[in-house]
C-alpha cells in the first residue's frame, strides 16, 4: 500500500496559520564577525508536530553571504513558548528570549550553505511563529548587505563543506564505512565524486549526477536538465567508501524478475522528490519488481563478523510484500539458509514476525525469518514507526544485534531490541554472505514496495553513541 499517515497528514497547526518564516540579512558583528564582507541570510522556522501544552519545531538558516564561522542565533517567543529540549546545537533562555549557539561539529556555514536544528517545547494558550531572528547579533532585515566603506574587511575564510558527515562519524568511531549509498546527498565531507546514474528512455544515453559541491546535496537540477521531455531510471547507486560497491539492477534469483532476462525493474528517477536543506534531491522509488544488488562486493561482513547499517526510508510508503530490505546478503541471489543474510526490513507483512500495532515496522531480514527480538514471530518491544523520514538502523556480532529506529527530521534514536540472537537453530553463530541489496529479499522477492534516500553499512560494531552523533548529522541535513 502506499499512502499518507496520519502524521504525515496532520496539520502544523502552527506554521500553517503563518507559513514559513523566510528572512534575509545576517548580521554579522562582536569582535570575532565585525569585519565579514557580505552577510545575508534566509531562516525557516516550522513547526513540525503539535499536541497539548507541547509542540516540535526546526530551525534552518541558509547562509547567502560570505562564511560564517560561528553562529548564534536569537528570537523571541511572541506567546510565553519555552524550549524543553534542543538537538544540534546549545540553547539559554531568558523569558521569552532564546538563544541558540552552534555546536562543535556545525559551526561552519560556507556560502550558499545551510545550518539545521531542532526543538521541543512548551505552549499555554496560543503558538505562534516568533519574529524578530537575529544571527550574531544583527536583525535578519531580508537583503543582503555589505559593511559601510570606512570598514576594514579581511580576505573571507574560503568555503568549506560540513566537517562531520555519517561516514566521517562512524570513521571517527572505529567502524569506517565500507558501502555508503545515498541519491540525495553525499555521506562524507569531502565527496566530490557521483552519487548515482540516470538513463534517459528517449536516446538511453546515461548521465552521472554529483552533489552541488563537495560533501553536499545531489545536484537535481542536472538530472532535470538531462531528463526534460523524456523519463529516467537510475542504473547505478554508486558506493561513496571508495570500495566500488556500488548497486545497479538486480539480476534473476530465487524469484525470477519482472524484466526480461529475469532481471529486477529500476527506478523511475523522478518518482520520489524530496528537499534535503532546502535544496530539490530525488530518492529511489521502489515499487514492486524493483530492486538494486552487488553479488561481487569488497570488505562487507561475512560469516559472523561484526558489522552496522542504517537507511533513510519514506515511512509512509510501504506494503505487506517480500521483502523491502537494505542490507547483506546472499552472493549467488539464492535462499541459502538461516543466518545468511542481516539487512535492515521495512514494511508490515507478517508471515515471519511483527510489533505492536498494524505496522509497519523496522525489523531485521536474517533470512528464512523477520525478526523483531529474540524470539521469532511477535514482539511487544518494536513499535509501528511511520514517520515521513525514517532512520532504521540494524547492526550485529557474534551472539550478539540490535535495532534502533527514529524520525529522520528531529529527535533521537530509540533502541528497540539489544540482545542476543534469536532462539531459531542457524542464527548463531550467522553467515553473513556479504552481498548488498536494495528493495529486494536475499533470493530476489521483489514484492515490495518502498522508497530509499541514504544508507551505508559500516565493517565493526558501532557504538550508541556514534549513532546517535550520526542520527544528529541526519537531522541537521534537512529532510523535508
């Protein structure tokens, strides 16, 4: 099924009454900014969920000037509102005043770039969108201004990608990415190089898309360009790790393709539009008889080796068939047996294992089962999760696994199971095969239905808290 959740229908009670908040001008002045050439800026504030007495909202402030290193952020609650919680940055208030400082990792916004954070927070009678934005201090007046000629102005510092992408994070956390996929962005600060390949139907010429700049969002206005008048499939989803795992179009398995030759369907490149800070990206729209696979890869887990996965999904488009995974799996695209496979599952099919609620849910694809804890079939501890932007996360070692899941566009990560293998003969110890697919089960089910966005798999374990640092980073890069 595919179709809109409640939460993605739910009104922004808030923002919907004032639309979005769009002003230009950064300031930038104090001893550390007063010399920046040209400042100007653009702030989104929306209110993402509301309910009684407590509300969430994000922040996105998009650089038009000269680099800023350093940002501090300030407003006004226009009704007594007060923030409870913040992500990706500090925040002080003071009455209705807050003030919210960068943290150590996004300080940086070169031009042209964007900054992300998040909040809950508190309302008694009334929430509406506060005025008054200033960044380091200076009233964002809606231009773009230049310092009075009497004052002096430094060479600007040159522009600089996000220092801490996700695969950056997990290499700082000692379990470096060794598969990293995404259409809408780059995973690491300073890839430059292809994200994914478009074919054109009116002359099947293929065309590479890149990110914008280095460690930035695809460049979707190229696809576009290249695709006006005529469709696009996406061929290729290139590996970003330098391991040159990258996916294209699933050959015939257990269950044959739809495609001539056995072969899986691809994409359509424009089926799933999304903005990724602000900026137009497109994900992958797998309907039933999609799939994406590398049977040949180098350095993803095998056997029982440790190894992570998370995946941005579009939590509101799923289905009951078999099987929408990302993940390790067989090399020969044949049902091997228990244990050969340890991919991320979404969606609400039942047949192997199931949460609370009617789904869908994040489960684990460990082969001839969906697991969800430590005991096949049903589990009171993996909830339904239909956020419009899903982080999934599934990661194992020996005896040993995890699912973890949370709302792409704010918030932390919850953990929903953390323990041993499940209590099914051929589990334990696993044998992993090492293969990678997107959209498909290990022998090739191609009833599924989903739509992908970013993913990478990681050699080792990682750690809760390098997810949570990478969970942070999702935030920050604006899904909307």
């Amino acid at each position: 099924m595919y179709g809109d959740s409640p939460r993605r229908r739910r009104t922004l009670i808030a923002a919907a009454a004032t639309g979005s908040l769009m002003m230009a001008g950064i300031g930038v002045v104090g001893t550390q900014f007063a010399a920046a050439a040209v400042a100007g800026c653009q702030v989104t504030y929306t209110v993402s969920a509301q309910w009684a007495g407590g509300f969430g909202a994000n922040v996105s402030v998009n650089n038009l000037g000269d680099p800023v290193n350093g940002w501090r952020l300030t407003w006004s609650f226009p009704a007594g509102q007060t923030v409870t919680q913040l992500w990706n940055g500090s925040y002080t208030q003071s009455g209705t005043q807050v003030t919210v400082t960068n943290a150590a990792y996004n300080g940086s916004i070169p031009s042209g770039g964007s900054v992300s954070f998040g909040f809950n927070g508190t309302w008694n009678g009334s929430n509406p969108v506060p005025t008054g934005f200033a960044l380091n201090g200076v009233a964002c007046t809606g231009g773009v201004t230049s310092p009075p000629p009497t004052t002096a102005s430094p060479t600007p510092t040159p522009s600089t990608p996000a220092s801490r992408l996700p695969c950056d994070i997990y290499a700082a956390g000692g379990t470096p990415c060794v598969a990293a996929h995404g259409t809408t962005r780059a995973l690491y600060a300073s890839y430059n190089g292809p994200l994914y390949q478009v074919r054109r139907s009116s002359d099947n010429t293929t065309r590479d898309i890149g990110p914008l700049s280095p460690g930035g969002v695809a460049n979707a206005a190229a696809q576009d360009s290249f695709c006006s008048g005529t469709t696009c499939l996406i061929t290729v989803i290139y590996d970003q790790s330098g391991r040159g795992n990258h996916l294209t179009q699933a050959p015939p398995g257990g269950f044959a393709g739809p495609a001539p030759g056995g072969y899986d369907n691809l994409a359509n490149a424009t089926a799933a539009p999304t903005t990724v800070g602000g900026h137009k990206a497109y994900g992958v729209f797998v309907a039933p008889g999609t799939g994406y696979r590398n049977n040949n890869t180098n350095g993803i887990a095998t056997g029982d080796q440790p190894e992570g996965m998370y995946a941005i999904f579009d939590g509101t488009h799923y289905n009951g068939g078999c099987c929408f995974d990302y993940g390790n799996a067989e090399r020969n695209s044949r049902d091997n047996g228990n244990g050969t496979m340890e991919a991320i599952y979404f969606g609400n099919i039942k047949v192997w294992g199931y949460g609370t609620g009617n789904g869908p849910w994040v489960m684990a694809d460990l082969e001839n089962g969906l697991f969800s804890g430590v005991n096949a079939g049903y589990n009171a501890n993996d909830p339904t999760v239909n956020y419009r932007y899903l982080t999934a996360i599934v990661k194992g070692e020996p005896n040993h696994w995890a699912i973890r899941a949370g709302n792409a566009q704010s918030g932390s990560l919850s953990t929903f199971y953390d323990g041993k293998r499940p209590n099914v003969a051929g589990y334990n110890p696993m044998k992993k095969e090492g293969a990678i697919i997107l959209g498909i089960g290990g022998d090739n089910s191609n009833g599924s239905a989903g739509t992908f966005y970013e993913g990478v798999m990681t050699s080792g374990y990682p750690s809760d808290a390098t997810e949570n640092a990478v969970q942070a980073t999702i935030v920050a890069a604006g899904y909307r």
